[in-house]
C-alpha cells in the first residue's frame, strides 16, 4: 500500500525547528536508509513557501486569479515528500517514526495514497 509521508517543517529553517530539530546530515542518512530498503517510490525536497504561486478561481466563472507568495501567514509548511509503498500503515509509522522530520519542530503527517 502506498502512502505520503508529508515532512512538516518551520518556516524560519526547514531543517531545524525552534526546539532544535534535526541537521541536514540526519535528513542524508534517513533518505539513505529508506532508499536502500527498497520502498521508496519517489521522494523530493520542495523550495521554500516563498517561492509559492497560488492560482486560484476568480470573481467570474471560469476565470483564474495568480498570486505570488502563500496563502496565509503560515509558520510551518511542507519541506519534502516520500512516497513509499510498503505492508500497512504500521509500516508508514515506523519510517514516519524514524525520519529527523519528526524531530522536536517538526512533524511528519502519514497519508494513504487514494488508489485511483
């Protein structure tokens, strides 16, 4: 079964979260370990929320509105995702469990995939 791990991270350093969080080598050797135990389906890192384009229904039927930034003054977003597919949702956890993601500052949101 295939889930999203969403790596949830502070705003101010996606690394280190106002608690301490981990350092980008813990991130290396989670992705490192993952990867080898063959479950990864595809993973990334994404840019930094201010780097957000937002589109969006407008005023008029049919009609897009685009925007630069985020949405919302928010102080966590989305560092990275893996998608892995392993055995159930224990499974999930326990990578979810083991990521530096989930270090003091951040946390790692575990999602099923939809299979369609």
């Amino acid at each position: 079964m295939k889930y999203a791990l969403l790596l949830m991270g502070d705003k101010a350093d996606p690394f280190c979260g106002e608690d301490g969080g981990a350092d980008p080598e813990e991130f290396f050797a989670f992705d490192k370990e993952i990867t080898e135990a063959g479950v990864v389906v595809t993973s990334f890192a994404l840019e930094d929320p201010d780097e957000v384009v937002v589109v969006r229904s407008g005023d008029e039927a049919g009609t897009r509105v685009v925007s630069s930034g985020p949405f919302a003054e928010v102080h966590e977003f989305v560092g990275g995702t893996y998608i892995i597919d392993v055995d159930g949702i224990d499974d999930a956890i326990a990578w979810a469990k083991k990521s530096p993601g989930s270090a003091p500052g951040g946390y790692v949101e575990v999602r099923p995939v939809a299979p369609y």
